[in-house]
C-alpha cells in the first residue's frame, strides 16, 4: 500500500532480497492513470490508478521462465533511478540531501552566534580541558619536536642516546687547570708556544722533509674511558686536545708532557672536537646532543648550541672563526654563528648521517661532505644545493676524508678496508690506482693523518694497528701495534716535528711517535 503522496515504487523479491525499480514508462503512465481516476475519489483515485499503471506496464510478452524473466526485466527497467536522497539505494540511511548540507554550512553554533553558554556548560568544558592536559592529549609545539625527531631517526634510534626533554638543560661545566700556574714570569698565558717554535703553514708541502716514526716515545695517560678524536694546536703543535669517551675533553702541552687542563661539560661521550685557526677557543659534539665552545685558556664555556640532533662532525669556517659548520644525525648540516647562537645555513642533501666535512679550494671557498648513504657531495659555500655529486654503486661508506697537503687530492678511509684518492679541484674524479690496504677498518671511522710534506700517509684499524703507506707508490712501509682493547682510532701527524704522530684508541691511552 502507499501512503497519500508517496512516489509509486514497484518491489520485485529474488534471491538476493528486494531491488527497487521504477519502470522504464513511469512517468507518462501515472500521469494518464492519475487523470484518468482524479475524480474518482481524488488521493484515493490518484493511487488506484498509479497501481493499474505498473501493472499495465508489467503485462507484455514477458517470458515465462524465472531467469529469462529477470533478464528481460534488466534490460527493460535499464538503470537503477534514483531520487535527490538517493532514498532508493540507501533508504532511511541516505546521505544528506543538498538542502540539508546548505542548512548545516549556514547554522553557527551557540558561541559563534553571541549566546551566552550556561555556567554548567562552562564548568564542564574546563573540566574536560584540564582533564586531557593531564592526560597528554593536547600536543604542545614540544612534543611535535618528539614525534619529528622520532620519524627523523627511526632506522637508527636504537644507536642513539634518548631525545632531549621538554625541561632538559645542558651538563653543568667544570674545568680543572693542572699546571704550576697559568702565566709564567714573563707575563705569558700557560696556551703560548714555548721561545723557539715557530709555525708552519697548513698546505706548504716544502717547509721540511719527513719520515716514518720508529717506535713510541710517550703515553699520555688520564681518560676514564677511551678516547675518540685528537687534535693538535693549528701552525705550531705544541698543545695536544683530545676528546673522551667519559665526557671529558682535556689539553695537553706536547712539551712537558703532562695534562694541562681538563673540561668537563657534557653528560655522555665526546664524538669530535675542533681548534679554532687561530686556537684560542675549539667546539666539542657530544652525543648529549649539545655542542660547547669553550675558551682554551681559561676553560669557560662561550656558547652551549643544540638542535635536538646528535652532532657527529664539527669545523671551523677558515675564513671566520665566529661560523662553525656541524653534520647531524637527522641527515642535514648547519652553520652556526657563535655570536648569535643561530643556525644561518642548512644543507640538506644526504639521506644518511653526515660523517665528515672537509674544506677544499682556496682555503675553504667549497665542502665535501659524506654520510652513511655512500654518497660524497661538493658544497658551494653558503649554498643549500651542491655543486657536485659523487656516487657510484661499488662505492661504499667513507667516514672520513682528509685534504692532502698539496690540495690536489682527498684521500678518503673507505669501510671497504681501502683508503682511496680523489682528485680535488674541477673534475672530484677517482684515481683507480691509487688505494691503500692492508688494514681493516670495517664498522670503525679510524682517522687518516698526512705527512706535511705529503709523503706519507697514516691510518689506525679496528685491530689497534697503525699503518704507513708511501702515497706515492701506495705500498706499506710500517706497522706497529698501537693500542689494545679496541681499535686505534685517532691520528694526527705533527706540523712542525719531521717524524712525529700522535695515536689514540679506546684502551684511554694517547701514544706519541717519533
């Protein structure tokens, strides 16, 4: 039966349930029925005559048999019709009609609308605020730091220290000076080099003739655990810095051999440090995630600078010691400026965390950079998009990357256990014949130190060896074992002394050579 005014709907029942079709003819057919019985009783009229309409439509030739019929059925209803509602394919579940969603865009709530909300409204509204602050619901800027920092690291964060806090704060610094006393009686700083030293330039391959050292001369003892990077007063040498494992960086003074002073200013291990050129203050990274700049001297902390990454590599901009340029874990490098404390440049190209920064050309006007993505990418200074990309696929991993003293070539330590040489300048093309092996240094980022003539090349390996090839020829000239419970990893060769290399590994012991 059908209601006063509803639309005449014919319900056929098969085996899949009800399918609501309107005959093709429909509309011509109700309009006759309807004129024909509109006065015999006018609804009442009306709806007998839409029924003898659908069954005048429905008697024909239709066939007989059950599935001949359905299939003349489809065929002579053709497609499904449906209303503005789409009532007939979703019933009393259709979805708003255009009328009802123009009516719901118009309607303000009661806020919007100036009307006052009733005190228990208000009471449960903050309620539920201050309800879902306690519980952690509402995200604060912080906590969207978390979220990028996980997705940044989430293929390496099991190697990684935890994400700094919401609250967090820097390891509060302590130095110790243990000298005799700062200044001498001449009124000079404990840092100046002693009467008679005289500096050598960085890239003068023809101030002095150099040799491969012979055997260990000293040990400089005083880490709590290993130690990860050395480094040696820029021209002169006379004070060695070395970075720890415990968290600790200290000084040493070559000559004397002894510890002058130690800073401490970092919670976890120590991954690089760096002189300034001129030496008078250096950068320490730590895996706390916090960079210091320190002052040599007199051992104060100038700067504390994160970005909530794991620094890996720090330098020095040559051209401007207030500029220090940091790789990072989350794959990017950035530039800071130690007077401000801000970021000014990002480099983001890698795919992987950036290893090693090497300056090259004309004293730092361009970078080569590596990472763990097998890649090595030349840098225009102050540009985000390299200039230069070297990739290859038999090319693996290359950690670090020193800058030969003639400033033609990079000779890179390749976890393939080979150290191999690019040229440096316009074409960063691969000389195949020179390589150098014999040691392994797979899983370790063991240091590369050059003779200042540039003679000589040494390297540490995962065994606690140290090994030195002729650069010329690339064949080995020495080996010596350098250090025990670990690999030697650090090296750097005197720019002064003719035979000198400083060694260090995680045994905590730093070794010197002549």
């Amino acid at each position: 039966a059908l209601a006063p005014g509803e639309v005449a709907r014919e319900i056929r029942r098969n085996d899949y349930g009800h399918t609501r079709r309107f005959p093709p003819n429909y509309g011509a057919a109700a309009n006759d029925g309807a004129e024909s019985n509109a006065g015999e009783g006018g609804a009442e009229g009306a709806t007998t005559g839409l029924k003898r309409a659908i069954i005048n439509a429905n008697d024909g030739d239709a066939p007989k048999s059950r599935r001949a019929r359905l299939k003349h059925d489809r065929i002579s209803d053709g497609p499904l019709v449906r209303s503005l509602d789409d009532e007939v394919t979703h019933g009393i579940w259709a979805p708003p009609s255009a009328t009802e969603r123009a009516l719901a865009a118009d309607a303000l709530p009661a806020v919007e609308s100036g009307a006052d909300l009733h005190p228990r409204i208000l009471q449960e509204r903050a309620y539920l605020a201050e309800r879902d602050r306690q519980r952690g619901i509402l995200q604060n800027e912080d906590n969207e730091k978390e979220k990028f920092d996980r997705m940044v690291e989430r293929k390496m964060s099991h190697l990684l220290p935890p994400r700094l806090d919401e609250n967090s704060e820097a390891f509060e610094a302590t130095t110790t000076f243990h000298g005799d006393e700062e200044v001498d009686y001449r009124g000079r700083s404990w840092t100046s080099p002693p009467s008679g030293v005289r500096g050598a330039e960085p890239f003068d391959t023809d101030d002095h003739a150099c040799f491969v050292p012979k055997k260990c001369v000293a040990r400089f003892a005083g880490h709590e655990r290993g130690v990860h990077r050395i480094r040696l007063f820029p021209r002169t040498g006379h004070l060695l810095l070395s970075a720890g494992l415990d968290g600790a960086c200290k000084v040493w003074s070559v000559e004397r051999r002894k510890c002058m002073r130690t800073y401490v200013g970092h919670g976890a291990a120590v991954r690089d440090v760096q002189f300034n050129n001129d030496g008078t203050r250096f950068v320490s990274a730590s895996f706390d995630r916090y960079l210091r700049l320190w002052d040599v001297e007199s051992g104060k902390v100038l700067g504390t600078f994160t970005n909530r990454r794991v620094p890996y590599v720090v330098k020095f901009y040559p051209h401007d010691d207030n500029l220090f340029v940091v790789g990072c874990s989350d794959n990017k490098i950035v530039t800071y400026d130690s007077t401000t404390g801000e970021i000014t440049q990002e480099y983001d190209h890698h795919l992987a965390a950036v290893n090693t920064i090497t300056f090259v050309e004309d004293n730092g006007t361009k970078m080569v950079t590596s990472s763990d993505d097998k890649k090595v990418l030349v840098w225009e200074w102050d540009i985000g998009v390299p200039i230069k990309y070297i990739s290859d696929p038999t090319m693996h991993s290359m950690p670090v990357i020193t800058m030969h003293p003639s400033e033609r070539f990079l000779v890179c330590q390749s976890l393939d256990n080979r150290i191999v040489v690019y040229q440096a300048g316009e074409r960063y093309a691969l000389q195949r014949k020179k390589k150098m092996e014999g040691h392994n240094v797979a899983g370790y980022a063991c240091d590369i130190a050059i003779s200042p003539d540039g003679r000589f090349v040494c390297s540490g390996d995962s065994n606690g060896k140290l090994f030195f090839w002729d650069f010329k020829r690339t064949r080995t000239l020495q080996k010596y074992h350098a250090h025990d419970k670990g690999p030697s990893i650090g090296a750097v060769w005197h720019p002064v002394e003719p035979s000198t290399v400083f060694t260090c590994g995680w045994d905590g012991i730093i070794k010197m050579w002549e």
